[in-house]
C-alpha cells in the first residue's frame, strides 16, 4: 500500500490518499477518519458512506472539505 500526505499552502497535514495493489484509493483526514473512496475501474468517488460524490477522482476534494 502506498501513502500519500497532503499539505496546505503552510505545510500543514491535511490529510492522507491510501492506493492499494489493485488501484483502488481511500482517503482520510488529518486525524485518520476516512472521508471517501475511489475505485479506478468504475471511476467513481464515494463519500464515507459511500453514498457517490461524483465521476473521477475527487479524493482531494474530500479531504479538503473535511
């Protein structure tokens, strides 16, 4: 599993993007509560509930909206 972090503009962890073997992403806040998913095969995002958010991957959206 690979992780990246995200910062704001001050360097600021605002949260991480898990990627899994198969491709599939999870997305979680800067105190580790996931905030959505994404699948690349459907090319969907998910919200916590996975209720769909939207087409492609808006995973960062997520993360900054938390």
């Amino acid at each position: 599993m690979h992780r990246q972090t995200l910062k704001d503009a001050r360097y600021k962890i605002i949260g991480y993007i898990d990627t899994a073997s198969d491709g599939k992403q999870s997305a979680r806040d800067a105190r580790y509560h996931t905030v959505g998913y994404y699948d690349p095969h459907t090319n969907i995002t998910k919200d916590n509930r996975f209720h769909t958010v939207g087409h492609g991957n808006l995973l960062a959206s997520l993360i900054a909206c938390a």
